[in-house]
C-alpha cells in the first residue's frame, strides 16, 4: 500500500525539510512580538560598541577610520550566534512538549529533521543582519560592495548553522530548556574571543594567542573583508574551511545525539 | 515590644529569606557574575590598547580602569534579578500571603532588597578579588576597596528598588526579564566601559548626562588614582536619586496593586 | 504472520526493570487492549514498539520487521497517537495533518487530499484552519488519531486515547478505532480504563508492575474468574431456608452481611426467572435481587490482589470469594 504512493526518497527529504523550516517560521509570525529581541539585540550591541569603543580606531593597526565598518560584521555574526542558539532552546521546548516524538516515530532519516531545524536558523539569521547592517550604512558604515556583501552574508548564515548544530546537540543532550544559557553563552565566547573589537597586533596577550587559533577569527576576517578593504580569495577560504570544520563537529555531534535520543 | 523593633525583625526575616532564595539558586548567580566576568575578559582583551589613546586617563592597566564598568553591570543584573524574584513571588501569590499580614507594606520591599543588596555585595567582591588575582593595584588601597563595595551595594539596592516598583507594577516575572537588555543599552551609555570624553556622540553626551556615569566614576576613582571628594559626593548623590526615585515609583505600584488585587 | 510479535521484551532503567520479559501476539485485524495501572509499564512498550525506545532485552517485530534492526520500516508501516497528543500549538490542524503526510513520504497533492478527508473524518473541518492551540482535549485527540492515520498505516498504537476526555468525547473515539478496525486496522491501545478495554479489545493483555499477569479475550478472563452469581436481599431470619431451596439450582456462596444469599449460575440472567419462582413458591419475600457479573477488574484482583479503579470498591464487595 505504501509502495505505490512513495515519492522518490530526495524528493521526499527536500519537503520533509521545507515543511520543518516553514515550520519553524511560525514562531516569528505567529506569536507577537517574538522576532524583536532576536532582531534588536544585535543592532543593540552594534550601537552600544560603536559609541563606547569608537575612538580605537586612532590606534596604529587599524586600517580603517571607521569603527562601524569594523565591527557591523561582528554584529552580524552575533546576530547568527543568537538565532542558531535560539533554535537549539526551540528543539529542547519541542523536546519537553513531546513534539520530537512525532518527528521521530516518522520514516524521516535523523539527518533530515536535524537539517530542517539548522537550516531554518541559517535562514532566519539574515533578518537581524540585514537590519543591523542597515542602520550601520545609514550610520556611516562603508559599503562592502556586492562580493563583500554576498560574502558576509554567507558567512552569516554558516556561522548560524554552526551555532544551531551547538545548541541542538545540547537540546538533545539535556533534553530541557534550560541548557539555553549554555547555548548563548557558548556561542558569545566563540565570536567574541576573536580580532572582534580590534585586530589581531592590537589585542592584549592571553587574547591574541586564543584568537589565533581559534577557527572564528578567520571567519570574522572573511565576513569583515569588504568593509574594510577588497575581497580577495585568500582572505575569504580560511574562513570558507573554518566554517566547514565547526560544521563537521558540531553536526556530528548534533547528529549523533539526534539518533541517539530515548535509545 | 515597640512597632520598630517588630518591624525591624520582619525586615530581617524577609531579608534572610530572600538572601538564602539568592544564593540556593546557582542558575540565577550564574548569569550575573559569569556574564559581565566574560564580557570583562573579553573587553580588557580586546579593547586594552585603549590606554594607548590620547586623552586616555592614566592608568596601570585597561583591566583597572574597566573593573568599576563590570561592577556595575553585575550590580544593575542583580538589581533585575531581585525584580525578577519578586514579579515571581507576586505571580505566585506570596506577596498576597505577606500583605494581608500585619507588616508594614515597605517591610515586603525592604526585605526583598536585602537578597539584592546581597548579591551586589557579593560581586563587589567578586571583581576585586579578579582585580587582584590578574594584577590590577587598588590605588588608593584598603580604604578605596571598601568605599568601592559600599558604594556598589548601595547602588544594586538602588537600582532593586526601580526592578521591584516596575515588577509591583506589572505582576510579570517576564515582563522584568524583558528588561534585561534595556540594562545593557543604559550601560553602554555611561561610561563604565570607556572615559566619557573618547566616546563618539551622540552616547558621549548622553553618557555626560548619565547619572550611572556619576556612580561609576566614584566607584572608579580610588581604584586608579585615589579618594576624591567631590567624585564622592556625586556618587553619593546620584545614588540617592535613584534610592529616590525607586521609592516613588515603588509607593506608587504598591499602591496600585493593592487597589488593583 | 502476527502484526506485532513480541518475545521476552525488556527495558531496564538503570537498576529498575520497568519492563520485565513480556510476550504478546497480535494478528492482523485484532484490536489488543494492554490495561494496567499508571507505572505498570504500558507506556515505555508502547514506545519501544514504536521504535522511541530501545528494549534492553527481547525482540519485537511490527507489520513484519524488527523494531531495532529495521526501525524504519516499521515508522513507515505504523501510526502513532501517544499520551502527550504530541502536538504543536501555533500550527492549524490542517498543516499539522499535511506535515504529517510530508514526514510519511507522501506527495504534497495526496497529502492534501487524505487531510481533507480525514479531517471530515473526524470532525474537524470547521476548526481545521484555526490553531490547535485552541483546541479543546476531544479536539486534539481527535486530530492525532486523523494525523495517525494519514499513511493508511497497517498498524495503529494508541497510548491512553481517552484519558482524561469527558464520556461523549470517549465514544466518539470508540466508535471511530471500531470503524477503523472493520477496515482491517490493527489496533494496539494502552488504557487503564477497564471498560474500555471491554467494549473496544478483542484480546486484553493485564500488565502489572511490567509483568503480563493475564491475557485473553475479555470474556474468557472473565469466565475464568467465575460465573456470574445472583445476589439476593431477604427479609431478615429467611437466608437458611432460601439457602436449602437455592442449593439445587446452583452453587451457594458465602452469604453477606447476614441477610445477602449469593448463588452463582451457570446460565446468568437466564436462570433469574427459576430462582424468583423457587423463592416465591416457598413465600420468601426478595427485597432486592442483582445479577453482578465479573467485570476485569475482578480478573485484575484475582491476578495482582489489588483493583485497578477505585469505583470497583462496590463490586469488590459482590465479587464471589473462589472461583
């Protein structure tokens, strides 16, 4: 009986993940009011860095005179950090409810509900983007050009699928909302102890050696390239591999826990 | 027994009770020293070359100057912790409990600002004692790092008394938390994180006019230069005006509640 | 071949076994009822049935395959509609019912076609478009059974569908689970209410404390507990003598409270009429006479030593002593 009526397994995975992500939607235009701290927080910090440390830029090693084109980029990739987290706090909610159960008691492969739940936070992440990077242009920012913009934005989108990864692995793990500040706060530490508020030669000892090695920082200086200079690919494919590494970690572990879970 | 030594035990309990509420709770601590501890280690990281500034006020080090900032984030978090604690009392139907009993309707407040008062305490402490493990001088010493701690105390029980009116009034622990980032942004324009005069307008003068700037600076001071009167006095002031502030809208709301139910 | 095979399935939970060896056949087309208690352990089998959970012992198999090694399957063969109505309160039932379609593998043009139907189904056309979130209890139950069967599955596990409904919303599910059984629906239903394990499950399995502690039809449960007995309320000073005239037409129980003259019989209501004719010819006056039949909570006395619901308190009393 089901034989006749099976759609090609691709086909079926596609829709089983379009379905989840205009699932996911529902939360912003459903429920009043719930899209703005999602949307206000990064503009919010992007306003409250740019008027406290706005001045660094006389420093020797900034290329550019412009604080707010410094760090619109970060607050972008904030932005992701919160969305990606926020969908991880929605999985542990839908976890308490025993909507998962739905999800997983279906035919639908493990890979496939995981994929629904990151891709919808890469899609929303770009509405706080574009929102802060809007008011950072009307506020001076340089404009980045198409390549600089294009590129930012898919960094911004990896960078929120990456955070989503994060925190679905520990909604699964945890099995409750209340891993959330674990969720946040993880992702804060990873963007910010980056060349975030300055570049590399101008942060302080234990922060530069952190930055050096830890994989965001190239991912913030191939989001912040057009912002303060040209794009080029050898700025932009360190960033590209640090994004497919964080990826390849986290999802596996996301995944892993996804299968794993009440078994 | 007179009506004050009463009143004085109730404050007391109530004050105990919302101390022990504070402390038994490690998730709710966490958020209020883990995050301005984290956004202070990443600051001073990341914007340390900020000495280097021109006009930069002379200092040891960027971690010194920045210890009072984090302080008073700790203090206004803590300030809408204890908002938060008591829209969750009043959610709960304690409040009900302790207003239909003989006490003075302020004691309720009152003892609910000692958990405040608590933790405000306790992060004063908690960032001198990161100053000190990371090697930022108290300048003015003994006498500067207790003016610090009671100057910050007093502040959080200040800054509770505005999060108890605004949870009196709205009877929402989600309502206060909503809040939360509205600290944030009064924080970022004052100048705990950064000298007033390198700010870019327009937070600079907002920040100008501030009266958090004034609390900070006095706070601030004897830590890298020394006890200055006048900065004092300022502190001081503007302290009261919030203590004031918080009273006249905190009588308000009860008020209102109690006409309201 | 059974629709669902079950052979000494376990699940331990760290050192408790909520699960303790159990075994069930169920064919295709039968309805099995699984009636125990909160905590008996109906719960964690459903879901270890329903590929959620892991037994820890034991195999299992579903519409033919192996609920661990071929789990998917059996997701693909089953329909679920578990305790917490796992549903999401911002969707409307028609999306909830479409979504469910997508997860089966349906093509979207088919799945809004067996929405529609389904919801007319149920009852829920008019409240199709509105949240669920608005929803009453009947309502959700409702459109997680509709939801459950979207992929015309072969079997179908209820876990507990009318706890907490008022009785017209039970019936209602009653009615719907026979209709789906006369198309040829297996039913697996988890429930604590006796009475419905009575009118809805051909077979009945007793759980208690993860043990089977019965199995069979409704009726021969029943009969082995005993026949029904026929309970007499005489006027004061006459049990002796009604005893002596009842004892040749069936089998005397314990008399109760002095005045109450219990006799089982072998034809239940059918030998009422020799009973009242025996008592009147000899001029006993019958207060009250009651024919109080074993009901499977007694079978759950006999089996556990204790009742399963409290309204049982009345027929505890009636129950006959021995069988």
């Amino acid at each position: 009986m089901e034989a006749t009526l099976a759609t090609p397994a691709w086909r079926a995975n596609v829709a089983t993940i379009g379905a989840l992500m205009a699932r996911s939607k529902n939360e912003l235009v459903r429920v009043p009011g719930a899209a703005i701290p999602g949307v206000l927080a990064p503009t919010i910090f992007f306003l409250g860095l740019n008027g406290v440390f706005g001045a660094l830029t006389q420093l020797n090693g900034f290329t550019t005179g412009s604080y707010e084109s410094f760090i619109v980029p970060i607050s972008m990739l904030q932005g992701a950090g919160f969305t990606g987290a926020a969908a991880g706090v929605n999985l542990a909610r839908d976890i308490e409810l025993g909507w998962l159960d739905r999800l997983l008691a279906s035919p639908a492969p493990r890979w496939v509900l995981l994929a629904g739940t990151v891709l919808a936070a890469s899609a929303r992440a770009l509405i706080p983007a574009s929102f802060v990077l809007a008011i950072a242009l009307a506020l001076g920012a340089g404009w980045p050009g198409i390549d600089g913009l294009l590129v930012t934005f898919f960094m911004v989108a990896a960078m929120a699928a990456v955070a989503a990864c994060w925190g679905s692995f520990l909604a699964l793990r945890f099995k409750s909302q209340s891993a959330a500040p674990l969720m946040q706060a993880g992702m804060m530490a990873l963007i910010l102890t980056t060349t975030a508020y300055a570049p590399l030669a101008l942060l302080q000892g234990w922060l530069q050696d952190i930055a050096s090695v830890n994989p965001v920082t190239d991912v913030v200086e191939a989001a912040r390239q057009g912002f303060v200079g040209s794009v080029t690919w050898a700025d932009t494919w360190p960033g590209l591999l640090a994004l497919a590494g964080l990826l390849a970690v986290l999802g596996t572990l996301a995944l892993r826990e996804m299968r794993r879970t009440g078994r | 027994m007179s009506a004050l030594a009463t009143n004085l035990r109730v404050v007391r309990a109530l004050g105990m009770r919302s101390i022990r509420q504070t402390f038994r709770r490690p998730q709710l601590i966490a958020p209020i020293i883990v995050f301005p501890t984290l956004l202070l280690a990443i600051q001073t990281g990341g914007a340390g070359g900020a000495v280097e500034l021109p006009g930069f006020p002379p200092v040891q080090s960027f971690l010194q100057f920045m210890l009072a900032g984090a302080m008073m984030q700790s203090l206004m978090l803590a300030g809408n912790s204890g908002g938060i604690a008591l829209a969750v009392d009043i959610e709960m139907g304690f409040t009900d409990r302790l207003f239909s009993a003989p006490i003075p309707r302020f004691a309720i407040v009152l003892g609910r600002l000692a958990g405040t008062a608590a933790l405000g305490l306790f992060g004063a402490l908690w960032f001198l004692a990161i100053g000190l493990i990371f090697g930022a001088e108290i300048e003015s010493g003994v006498a500067g790092a207790l003016l610090a701690i009671v100057l910050v105390t007093a502040s959080a029980m200040a800054v509770g008394g505005i999060g108890a009116a605004i949870a009196l009034r709205t009877g929402s622990a989600s309502v206060v938390q909503g809040l939360f980032p509205l600290v944030l942004v009064v924080l970022f324009l004052s100048s705990a994180f950064f000298p007033q005069e390198l700010m870019i307008e327009p937070a600079q003068t907002i920040a100008e006019y501030n009266p958090l700037s004034l609390i900070v600076e006095g706070v601030r001071e004897p830590m890298i230069s020394g006890i200055d009167a006048a900065d004092t006095l300022y502190a001081v002031l503007a302290i009261l005006g919030i203590v004031a502030l918080g009273l006249i809208l905190s009588a308000r709301a009860l008020r209102h509640r109690l006409r309201v139910g | 071949m059974p629709a669902i095979a079950v052979e000494g399935l376990q699940r331990a939970f760290d050192e408790v076994l909520a699960v303790q060896g159990i075994d069930i056949a169920v064919d295709e087309g039968e309805i099995y009822g699984f009636l125990g208690p909160n905590g008996a352990g109906k719960t964690t089998t459903v879901r270890m049935l329903t590929t959620l959970l892991l037994p820890t012992g034991g195999r299992a198999t579903v519409a033919g395959h192996d609920v661990v090694s071929e789990a998917r399957a059996v997701r693909g063969s089953i329909g679920v509609a578990l305790q917490e109505a796992a549903l999401d309160p911002l969707m409307t039932g028609r999306e909830l019912i479409r979504l469910q379609a997508t997860l089966q593998g349906l093509p979207t043009a088919e799945g809004r076609r067996r929405a529609d139907a389904l919801l007319e189904r149920v009852d829920l056309v008019a409240a199709a478009d509105r949240r669920v979130g608005g929803y009453s209890g009947g309502m959700k139950r409702r459109l997680d059974l509709a939801a459950a069967l979207v992929h015309e599955p072969r079997v179908l596990f209820l876990d507990e569908p009318t706890t907490g409904l008022d009785p017209v919303s039970r019936k209602t599910i009653w009615e719907e689970v026979r209709a789906l059984n006369d198309d040829g629906t297996t039913v697996f239903l988890t429930t604590q209410y006796l009475e419905e394990a009575d009118q809805l499950a051909d077979n009945v399995g007793i759980i208690d404390s993860g043990r089977i502690v019965a199995e069979g039809t409704p009726e021969s449960l029943k009969a082995e507990i005993g026949n029904p007995h026929i309970q007499l309320q005489l006027a004061a000073g006459s049990v002796s003598e009604a005893e002596s005239i009842l004892a040749p037409i069936g089998k005397l129980l314990p008399p109760k409270d002095g005045k109450k003259v219990l006799v089982e019989v072998e034809n239940g209501a059918a030998d009422i009429p020799r009973v009242v004719r025996a008592l009147d010819e000899a001029g006993i006056a019958v207060e009250s006479l009651e024919l109080v039949r074993p009901t499977l909570d007694d079978v759950f006395v006999e089996k556990t030593g204790y009742h399963l619901e409290e309204e049982s308190e009345e027929n505890a009393e009636e129950a006959p002593v021995g069988a």
